[in-house]
C-alpha cells in the first residue's frame, strides 16, 4: 500500500475520513510522518499518519 500522507505538501486540500464535519483541511506541514492540517471546524490538528490516511480532495466535493 501507498503511504499517500507522506507525500502531502502543504497548501494541499484534505478531509479526516472519520471526522466529516471537520470539513476541509489545508495541509500547514509534513515532517516525519505528522502532518499538520488547518480545519475550518476543528482548527488545527496535528494527524499521526501511521494511524489515520487522510483524504486528498481534488475538488469541492
């Protein structure tokens, strides 16, 4: 499996796969394996990537 959390960079548009209403995330940054995302509902939350694979949005879903 690909470890797509590793090659977020920040600017990079993301939704939490098991908190919807957070919305979507901007990536702030990405260093060993944390990756720290702006929500508009939740702030700013720090995801350890070995525990959860975030969701790249392309579009407005």
């Amino acid at each position: 499996m690909i470890d797509l959390n590793a090659i977020l960079t920040p600017g990079a548009r993301v939704r939490h796969p098991q908190m919807p209403d957070w919305g979507i995330g901007q990536v702030q940054s990405n260093i060993g394996g944390k990756t720290t995302v702006n929500f508009p509902e939740a702030g700013k939350i720090v995801i350890d990537g070995t525990r959860v694979e975030l969701i790249w949005v392309v579009d407005d879903e």
